[in-house]
C-alpha cells in the first residue's frame, strides 16, 4: 500500500472504531523504493504492530513481539501462556545477545542483497517463459511473487501436476477466506538459488502448459467445487 492509501485505510479504521492487526514480517526485506510508514505510525491507538525475526534472523527461534494498546497486551499474554505455557526465555537471551553484539542491520543489508537477485532471477525466468495471459506482480520487497493464470485454469487443480514435475506453490485460494484466488498463486523466491529459482519456473510453466491443453481440448479445468465457491450459496450462514 501506498503512504496515502495507508493513511486513507487508517482514517476509515479510526472512524468506525476497528482494531487493526499489522503484521509486518518482511517490512525490512526491501530491494527497490522507498520504505512505507507503518500503520502504527499513524494510529498507535487501534493498531496492533506484529514483528518477528523468522524472516531476518530464524524461524526456529521462534521469537516475535506485538505492539499493542494496554489492555490488548494484557490479553495477549494470557492467551500465549495458555496456548504455549511458557516462552523460551533462552531462545530470548540468544536474541538479545545477537541484537546487541551482532551488526544485524549489515546483515540485512547482506540478506536483502541474495533475495534480490532471487526476486529477479524469478522475475525474468517469468518474463520469458510464461505463456500468453498470465501475469504476475513486481514486488519491491518480501519473498513472494503473487502470479495468476490464464482463464479457465485452476491452480489448485493443477497442483499435483507441478509437484509431479518437483515444483510446487501455494494455490491462490489459501489467501481468501471466500473461495476467491482459484487462478492465482504464490510462488517463494527465498530459499532456492537462481539457477534453481530458473529450473523451477521452467517446470512451472510445463505444468501449466499440460493444463492448457486440457482446457483447449475439454474446455475449463475448473473443478464444478471451484466454480461454485466463487460465489458462496445465499443460505449459507
Ligand atoms: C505474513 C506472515 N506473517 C507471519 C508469519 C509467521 O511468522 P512467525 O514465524 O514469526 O510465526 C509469516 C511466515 O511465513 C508470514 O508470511
């Protein structure tokens, strides 16, 4: 989102008194353009601010934060201690330690420099590869390209097509909460190298034209389930 659109988004929440969760785990992770404000710049009272070292530091750690309004917070401690009893007060001391003695935002720097011929190695495998009507976004930052596939085709359908071919992605679906995304999906840049990220968009596009024929020959891979979910039914609660 743009500084202006996030500014908008902030006023409306504001207006109708809505909570906002922000959860930024990539906001560092930026190759091109300049970084946006947070919402919780803009509006510290309803916004809740989700950070984590997963993606700067590791997964494993398991270490994130929230930054929240009092009486949100005191209610966030009780549901965590209730889901996990207790932090991992060593894995914390690892994370102080390294934040403290370790110049973490050179590594950042190091990290961003690797996604970001990731990112363009994905970028242009896509741009010569990819058949006609498809298309995908330029992302500036994070470790995701978002790509939709030509009309008819569903990518969940084609999924085990892919996986076949040893590449995989998660279908766009996983992303809506009303079945909407069926022609769209995620594809991750972070953690295969160029040469692999290059393999990998070419067996992408091998599925893809598998699934192509099939449509050309028995019209839409759409599953009859996935047509119907674009429009759940009216007597649906
Ligand atoms: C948007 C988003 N939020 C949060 C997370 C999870 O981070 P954590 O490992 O801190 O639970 C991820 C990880 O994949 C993510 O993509």
């Amino acid at each position: 989102m743009t500084a202006e659109r996030r500014a908008k988004v902030m006023q409306v929440c504001e207006r109708h008194d809505v909570l906002v969760v922000e959860d930024n785990p990539y906001g560092l992770l930026r190759y091109d353009g300049e970084a946006q404000p947070t919402l919780y710049s803009q509006g510290q009272g309803n916004v809740i601010y989700l950070g984590s070292l997963s993606k700067t530091l590791s997964p494993g750690l398991r270490i994130g934060w929230a930054l929240a309004p009092s009486a949100v917070r005191a209610k966030l401690v009780l549901a965590a201690e209730s889901a996990m009893l207790s932090h991992s007060t060593f894995n914390q001391l690892v994370v102080r330690r390294y934040l403290d003695t370790f110049p973490w935002r050179e590594q950042i720097k190091t990290f961003n420099a690797m996604y970001s011929e990731r990112r363009d190695a994905m970028l242009s495998s896509l741009s010569s590869l990819m058949p006609e009507g498809c298309t995908w976004t330029e992302p500036e930052g994070g470790f995701f390209v978002w790509a939709t596939l030509p009309e008819g085709i569903d990518a969940k359908a084609m999924l085990p097509r892919a996986v076949t071919e040893r590449v995989a992605y998660v279908p766009g679906t996983g992303f809506y909460a009303d079945g909407r995304g069926r022609a769209s999906m995620r594809l991750s840049f972070c953690y295969p190298t160029p040469d692999q990220i290059r393999e990998g968009v070419r067996r992408l596009v091998g599925a893809i034209e598998g699934e192509l024929d099939l449509r050309d020959t028995f019209g839409s891979t759409l599953s009859p389930s996935a047509e119907g979910s674009q429009a759940p039914a009216a007597d649906l609660p």
